[in-house]
C-alpha cells in the first residue's frame, strides 16, 4: 500500500498546514535548511484572500525568500500613511516609511493576495517543499505525551492521506485548525469587535506619490483605513 494513503503515514520532518504567506515562508526556510517539509493547503492558488497591504518589514523577508524583485512586479508602491486631522479634512499627518528609526525599506506595497500567495507557494515548490494544494487536513492523533503522532488529510479526490511529522506547524490562519482541535479559543468579553472590508471604485486620492500612502481614519467607534489597490 502507498504510504501516503496507508494509515501508518509518510514520515516527514515537518508538516505545514496552510499555504498562505506563514506557511510558504516557514516551509520554504525549513526546507533550505535541509529537512523534508510537506505543506497541505485546501484551496487552489490563485484564490482571494484579504490582506493585501505589506508593510517595510515585510520587505527583508521576502528579499530573503527571494521573491522581492517578483512582488515589486505586481505591488502598488506605498510610502507612507496619511492620518487626516480630526474635523478638519484639508490637514493631514503624514508618516513616510523612509522616516521610520533605522528603515531598511523605506516604503511598502500593496498586493493582491491572490497573485502574492500564488508566487510564495510556486518558490516554496521551488526550494524543495513537497507543497500540495487541494488537500484538506482533516484531523490529528495525538500521542500519549501530547505531540501530533500523525496526521490525517483529504486530497481533491476524495483520497485519504496520512503523514507522520517529527513537527506540526499550523498556519492554517484564521481557520485556526490546532486551536479549534484542541478547543484553546476563548472569547475576550471586554475585546468586543468585528472587521469588515469592501472594494471601491472611483475614490479621490492626493497627488503625485503620496497617492499610494494608506489613509487611516478614526471615528467615533473605531477606526478604518484605506489602501490604494492597482490600477483604481
Ligand atoms: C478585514 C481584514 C483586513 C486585513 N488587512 C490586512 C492588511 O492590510 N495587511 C496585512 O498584512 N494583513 C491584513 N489582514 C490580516 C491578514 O489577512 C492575515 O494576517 C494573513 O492572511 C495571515 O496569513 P497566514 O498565512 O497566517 O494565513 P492565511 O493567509 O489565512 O493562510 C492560511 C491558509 O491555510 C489554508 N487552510 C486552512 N485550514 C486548512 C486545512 N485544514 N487544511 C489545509 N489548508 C488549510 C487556507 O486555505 C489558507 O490558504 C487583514 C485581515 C482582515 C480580516
């Protein structure tokens, strides 16, 4: 019987669950440095997902994964943030990156995360991660002292899988696989709040570069900001 499908499972150094942007970079430095590492992700690159705005120190990280020439390609330059005056909507506190203690970068970008995800998975296959999409992990076995002991996934066709990693790292994201598993989630009574987002067309931006800057507004019951996307 293929190991993979057997239930004894594969034995791996390390197994990621999730290939977003935690589970590329952990993946891809794991496996430079020599061990085996199989990531799974459920979805299919390209795919949406929110959090497209990088900040400067992003920019080291994804020099060091190799990629910053590539996400320069398909980012919106941004230099900084504009914090318009409260009342008074013609003022505007400016804070350039460039500006910030010892910046190593001195700007950002903004990404979609479908292109930026999708380039971060291609370089972790890339750098010898073992990274395979549409593959569900469904659920864990734990051994007598607590530690992952294997690990049991789904692939696109309905095929079970099983791994056994010496390492667990979950990025599974705000899917939260371990913390749900393992029911170590709790809410925070007096930390009551929600985030929503949307995509416009047609908003006015200031001239010239600080167009890319990302505006950030307070309001009476919270606050929200603003990025500049490609082409809009
Ligand atoms: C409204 C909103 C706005 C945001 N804006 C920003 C922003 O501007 N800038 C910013 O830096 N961050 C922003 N964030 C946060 C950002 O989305 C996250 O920090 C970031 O996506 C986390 O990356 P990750 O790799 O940890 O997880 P994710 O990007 O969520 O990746 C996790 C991956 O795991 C996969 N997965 C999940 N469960 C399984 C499973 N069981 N088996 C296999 N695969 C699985 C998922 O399909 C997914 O691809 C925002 C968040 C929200 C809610």
């Amino acid at each position: 019987m293929d190991g993979a499908t057997g239930e004894a499972g594969v034995p791996v150094d390390v197994l990621v669950i999730g290939g977003g942007p935690a589970g590329t970079t952990a993946a891809t430095f794991l496996a430079r440095r020599g061990w085996t590492v199989t990531l799974l992700e459920k979805a299919a690159h390209p795919r949406f997902h929110i959090g497209e705005s990088l900040l400067p120190m992003n920019l080291p990280i994804l020099q060091r994964l190799g990629v910053l020439e590539q996400v320069k390609a398909i980012g919106v330059h941004k230099p900084g943030a504009d914090f318009p005056m409260r009342g008074d909507s013609d003022s505007v506190n400016v804070f350039r990156f460039d500006r910030a203690l010892d910046p190593q970068f001195g700007y950002a970008y903004w990404v979609k995360r479908a292109e930026f995800d999708e380039l971060l998975f291609a370089n972790a296959v890339a750098s010898g991660v073992d990274a395979r999409q549409q593959v569900k992990v469904e659920r864990i076995d734990f051994a007598g002292d607590g530690r992952p002991a294997r690990v049991h996934a789904r692939d696109a066709d309905g095929h079970a899988l099983a791994f056994r990693p010496r390492y667990l790292v979950d990025a599974s994201g705000r899917d939260t696989f371990l913390g749900n598993t393992l029911k170590l989630k709790k809410k925070n009574p007096a930390h009551q709040s929600a985030a929503i987002f949307s995509h416009f067309r047609g908003v006015t931006r200031r001239a010239g570069e600080e167009a890319g800057n990302i505006t950030v507004e307070r309001f009476a019951h919270g606050w929200m900001w603003l990025i500049r996307c490609a082409g809009t």
